[in-house]
C-alpha cells in the first residue's frame, strides 16, 4: 500500500463514558476524512498483511463482502476471547461490537468492507511503529518500539506485555482503560503473530521480527 493510501491519524483510542458501552478503539474522525481513506483503500487492491489477516479471521473469506456485527462479535468472543472470566462479560463483549461497528462501518450499510476495514490500518501501524514514513522507516521505528515493550528483556512480547504498554500510555482517568488495553494487545498477537495460530491468542508471543515485519507490510 503506498504512502498516500495511509490516513495520517495518530491519537489513541476514544473511550465510552458509559458503564456498560465498551470502549472504541480508534479515534473519532469526521465522515469526510473517513470517506476519502475509504475510497483510498478501495484503491489499494487485495485483502492482505497483519489486517487482511484480521479480517479474514472475522469475515471468513478474503472474498466474503464484509463482516457484520454478529461475525465482529463472534471474533471477540471466542477469537479474542475477550474479557475472559470477567464480570458483566456479555455487555463488555457487546458495548466492544456496537462502538466498533458504529466507527468501521462508514457507509452504515450494516457491513465493515475490507475497504472500510483497511482504512484504519494507519492507526495500527502508529502503534506499532510510532514515527513511519516509508516500509524503511517503519522497520526501524517498530524495532524501537519492540525494545521499549519487552520489559522482560527476553526478545518477545507477550500479552502481559504487550497490555502494560498499552495501558501505560492511555491518558489518565480513561474510562474502561482495562478494556481498551485487553482488546488492543489480543488484536496485536493476533495480527502480528505468524507461526502460533493455533495456540490461545492471549498465549501466543511476538518477535522482534515478526513485529517489525508487520510493520513494514503495513507501511507499503
């Protein structure tokens, strides 16, 4: 994907105030700026990388015309597994879909099109390579970043790391920060990840390469 396909939003993800809405994960951004990532990424051809992966995960094709709230809540449920064994599970899991539907879903056409789905990918890529500008750049920028969240120093990031980070870096007084820092490294392994699939993705671990290829793949 080239440089001008990429939405140039950096911020971190907007919370709910409300005590059962989970948290979105992507900033607000006007319907103008969404239609024209949008149509930018209609540009940008096939369903693949770290976030044709996840699409694919909740889609169930490449092909498939998109995902509906019923495939994105499935995904978090039992891909994620997200917010596993917690109390008031059901309406963390549906407050997660609703507000990730209303942002996704640009046309409101009921469906997230891998078009409207890949128009978030710069957000992505800012987590995970703070800085890019180019595959080049990108590379270099996630190997930093990769450095600063393994805390244990051991070359991998795991979920406990990868979830510190994330909350660490929220703004203080963030409303479901918990949540929002769950979903956020539970998509990361899963996206990043390449030889672990079939392991648990709260189990799984990501290296140095796998992370900075990701980035690289997303900066194209």
């Amino acid at each position: 994907m080239s440089k001008d396909q990429r939405s140039t939003s950096t911020t971190a993800p907007a919370a709910s105030t409300s005590t059962t809405t989970a948290p979105a994960t992507q900033p607000a951004t006007s319907n103008t700026a969404m239609l024209a990532q949008v149509g930018a990424a209609q540009a940008g051809g096939a369903v693949d990388g770290p976030m044709g992966k996840v699409f694919v995960r909740i889609a169930g094709s490449a092909s498939a015309p998109g995902f509906d709230r019923s495939q994105l809540h499935n995904y978090l449920d039992k891909t994620l597994k997200l917010a596993d064994g917690e109390w008031f599970r059901s309406a963390k899991l549906d407050g997660v879909a609703d507000k990730l539907m209303a942002q996704l879903d640009v046309d409101k056409d009921g469906l997230v099109s891998w078009a409207e789905f890949k128009a978030f990918e710069a957000q992505t890529l800012a987590t995970v390579a703070p800085g890019a500008r180019d595959e080049a750049s990108a590379r270099t920028a996630a190997g930093g970043r990769f450095d600063k969240l393994d805390s244990s120093r051991d070359g991998s990031l795991n979920y406990d790391e990868l979830s510190a980070g994330t909350l660490a870096e929220l703004p203080k007084g963030t409303d479901h920060a918990d949540l929002i820092a769950q979903l956020a490294a539970r998509i990361a392994l899963d996206a990043v990840d390449t030889d672990q699939g079939k392991s648990p993705v709260k189990n799984r671990t990501l290296s140095k390469g796998e992370w900075t290829n990701a980035a690289g793949e997303m900066a194209r």
